[in-house]
C-alpha cells in the first residue's frame, strides 16, 4: 500500500475514532469505546507506516489538518455543532498551513 494511501486511511480512521470518543458519552457506552479503541489503533498502526516514506513534519500536518477539518464537518453535520466566523477562519488557516508545509516538501 503507498504510503499516501496509508496517510489517508489512516486519517479517515482517526476521524472515525474521533465521532466514536463524541459517541461514547464520555466512556458510558461501551460500544462506542471498542469503536473508538480499534479506530484509533489501525489509524496510528497506518500513520506509523506512511511515516517511513513521508517526512514527520508533512505527514503529521496534513494529518492533524485534515482530520481537524473533517472532524469538524461531522460535528456540524452529525452533531448540529456551529461556528462562528473566527472558527472558521481558523479552520481556513489550518487547511492553509497544511498547503504550504506541502508546498515547502516539494523539491
């Protein structure tokens, strides 16, 4: 598996993993906390993997920035969570930073 492939996997499994943690009513409902458990595992099983071809500092932005986004878009969809303005440029300047660590990798 490439190792891009492996960063996104194991992103969507740590946003998985994250629903789960909100879905666990603080670790009441234990289904929710084996979901979590198990996403959580593989994401940092795959995050460790794309490590070995990806350098830290990239793999890490654009796993923590994409995951915060999309964490963000199941909160406002799933949970009916808003944003105020400031939010929202917060999340812009995540996705912008996140492009421009990429951007600073290409050689």
């Amino acid at each position: 598996m490439g190792a891009w492939i492996e960063l996104g996997a194991a992103i969507v499994l740590e946003v998985a993993g994250t629903t789960a943690l909100r879905l666990s009513q603080g670790f009441t409902r234990w289904l929710w906390v084996g979901a979590f458990t198990l996403t959580y595992a593989a994401s940092f099983y795959l995050f460790a993997r794309s490590l070995r071809v990806i350098p830290l500092g990239v793999s890490y932005a654009v796993w923590s920035g994409v995951g915060t986004v999309l964490t963000a878009g199941i909160g406002y969809v799933l949970f009916a969570e808003s944003f105020s303005p400031v939010q929202l440029a917060g999340i812009a300047l995540v996705v912008g930073g996140v492009l421009l660590l990429n951007l600073g990798a290409v050689r």
